[in-house]
C-alpha cells in the first residue's frame, strides 16, 4: 500500500499492492487506516454516463468519501481554493480519499468506467456547496486554511 498525499490532510491517493490472483480471478484489496476512520455509512456506484461527461461540480461541508475506478479511467480535478490537482483513476488498484471542503469534478474517459464511492454519512443536500463563490467565501472563513 502506498499513499501519496494530492493536498495535504485533504486528498489522498492510495495504491494497492495487494492482488489476489489465480484461475479463479482477481482479487483487489485496499485497506488502509484512511478507510477505516471513515466508517462509511453510503456505498453508492456511478456508471453508464457517456465518454466526456463531467460530474461534480460541487464540495461537502462535512462528508468524507473514497473513490474508486472499478473499470475504464475517470479523471478527478480537485481544488481547495488555493491549490488544483488532477489525478487519474484507471485502475480498481488506486482509491482517492476525498475530505471536506474540496471541490471536485469528475470526468468520464470511457463510456464503460464504473465509479464506486464510500461516503461516511447518508445523502444529505444540505451538506452540498453547489456555487463555486459560496466554495470560496466559504473557504475565506475557515480558521485553519493552508
Ligand atoms: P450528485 O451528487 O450531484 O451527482 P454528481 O456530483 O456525480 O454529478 O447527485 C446527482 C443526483 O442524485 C442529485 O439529485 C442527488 C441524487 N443523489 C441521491 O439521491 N443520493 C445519493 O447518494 C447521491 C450520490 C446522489
């Protein structure tokens, strides 16, 4: 298992060494102290969107979530206000660790690619910054900014 932070503390990329392989398949395992301290409460799955579509276009006031690429690629922009990076997920071996307070896209390379997400907390809109002004206002207020 590696880790490699994007943005420090907030977006976390982790990488599976653990492959299970024989002729019955493939097994992938990604555990990591980072997935257990999110006790997730909602698993959900985003497919079927065509190539080029970008998805997101929003941040989570309190919601932690962990992403993976279970098929195809899927490029994830993620931004705290100051800093903007772009990983690419193309491998069910790579999970992205999303905190709070990022804003983040999603964009589909492949009409096939599967997204799987671990969230800690149910749905809940009220916990969604939509407008991008409010993301950054809302930023300005936060005590321990980087
Ligand atoms: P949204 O999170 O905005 O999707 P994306 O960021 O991938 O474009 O969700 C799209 C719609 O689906 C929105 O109306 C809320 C609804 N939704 C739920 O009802 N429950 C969920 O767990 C999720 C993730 C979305």
């Amino acid at each position: 298992m590696t880790r490699t932070d994007i943005i420090p503390r907030l977006v976390t990329l982790i990488s599976s060494s653990k492959v299970i392989l024989n002729e019955l398949g493939n097994i992938t395992v990604i555990e990591d102290e980072i997935i257990l301290g999110l006790s997730p409460r909602r698993l959900y799955f985003i497919n079927n969107v065509p190539k080029g579509t970008i998805r997101g276009h929003h941040a989570h006031k309190e919601l932690h979530q962990l992403l993976v690429c279970i098929n195809g690629s899927i490029t994830i922009d993620v931004d705290d206000g100051i800093n903007m990076k772009s990983v690419t997920l193309d491998s069910n071996k790579k999970a992205l660790y999303i905190g709070p307070n990022i804003w983040h896209t999603m964009k589909w390379n492949d009409d096939l690619a599967y997204l799987v997400v671990l969230a800690s907390e149910v749905y809940d809109e009220k916990d969604y910054i939509r407008n991008y002004e409010d993301f950054l206002n809302g930023k300005k207020n936060e005590d321990d900014s980087f």
